[in-house]
C-alpha cells in the first residue's frame, strides 16, 4: 500500500480512528484531520529505529528523560491531530505527557524516511509542519536511502535545517553532556 493521503468528504479527529478497521499492519495518522494510512515499516526501516533508540537511550536516560520508540503521540481526543512518529524524546520539563499514549508535545521527534514520494511528503510537508506547530523542539528526518539526517531545530517563525551526511556527527543543545554519534549509526546495516 503506497503512502498517501485519503480524501474524505470530511476532516476526522483523534476519536474517529478507533472507528477504523483495524488491520495488523495498517497504520493510520491524522495530520490536520486528514488521514494518512500506510503499512508497518520495513526490516530496514525498523533496524533503524532500534539503532536510534540504543544510541540515544544512553544520553537521554542519563538526563533523566525516556526514548519511546512508535508510540502513539496525541493532543487532543476531539482534535485532528494523531500521529505514531518512529522515536521521541521526552526531557524532564516533559515527562508529564507520558500517559496511555503520549499526550502533548515530545522534546525532540525522528521520523524514518520510508523510500517513494508519499512518504518522504508526508514526513517533510505534513509532519514537519504538524510538529513545528505542536511546539517539538528539534525534529530529525533520517533518509536511510540517501544516508543523510536532516536535523531540524526551532527557529523563530520555521525550522532552523541543517543536512548531516553519513559521516557527520550529530548531536543536540538538548543533551549537553552527550557528544553525539556519527550519522552512520542510524542506518541500517547494508544501507
């Protein structure tokens, strides 16, 4: 199933989707009440996730914060925001939106790139702009195919973006004490 948006003759909200059928390896996002259905992630795209998590499991428990790896991320129940981002990070000043599912804002979110247009729109249009608004403070898109993290941090009025190849090494004003690691060890072996 390619990633794409599904028109419908009207905007849904968070409540909506317990409404939709639920298949093992559909995922279903809301962003602005328009409704993103896609498949469950790659091997590939996996493995990547698990290498962010023990990458960033360390620096972030270390500061007292959790490293959750696709949890549900709400805002509100009759809001047309619902989305299941591939890594958050929750600081501190944060933690009180762990609950059932994440409610409220993560300190720091990385989205996977899944390969084709949709996806790649999906994460860059949709979510970029859904979690600038939302108040994440830095966002990283991982492109496993082109080997490259776009590493995104608050600016004023939009994202502050900077390009980091493989080699690169990437790291965060949100975890001082943490040197960072080179890009390389996000991507999925083979990759």
């Amino acid at each position: 199933m390619p990633h794409r948006a599904t028109v419908l003759d009207r905007r849904l909200r968070a409540c909506d989707l317990d409404d939709l059928p639920h298949e093992w390896d559909t995922r279903y996002e809301l962003v602005g009440g328009v409704l993103f259905m896609s498949r469950r992630p790659s091997n590939q795209h996996q493995e990547a996730i698990t290498r962010l998590v023990v990458a960033l499991y360390p620096p972030v428990s270390a500061a007292g914060g959790k490293v959750l790896p696709e949890p549900g991320l709400l805002w509100e129940e009759e809001g047309e925001d619902n989305v299941a981002p591939d890594v958050v990070v929750i600081l501190p000043d944060r933690l009180e939106i762990v609950q059932t599912k994440l409610v409220g804002t993560p300190n720091l979110v990385v989205e996977v790139l899944s390969p084709g247009y949709e996806g790649h729109r999906r994460d860059l249009d949709a979510k970029c702009s859904l979690y600038f608004r939302r108040g994440v403070v830095e966002y990283w898109a991982l492109d496993p195919d082109r080997r490259v993290l776009t590493r995104m941090t608050r600016g004023d009025s939009d994202w502050l973006t900077e390009e980091l190849a493989a080699e690169a090494t990437v790291g965060t004003p949100l975890l001082p004490a943490w040197l960072g690691v080179p890009v390389r060890d996000f991507l999925p072996l083979g990759k």
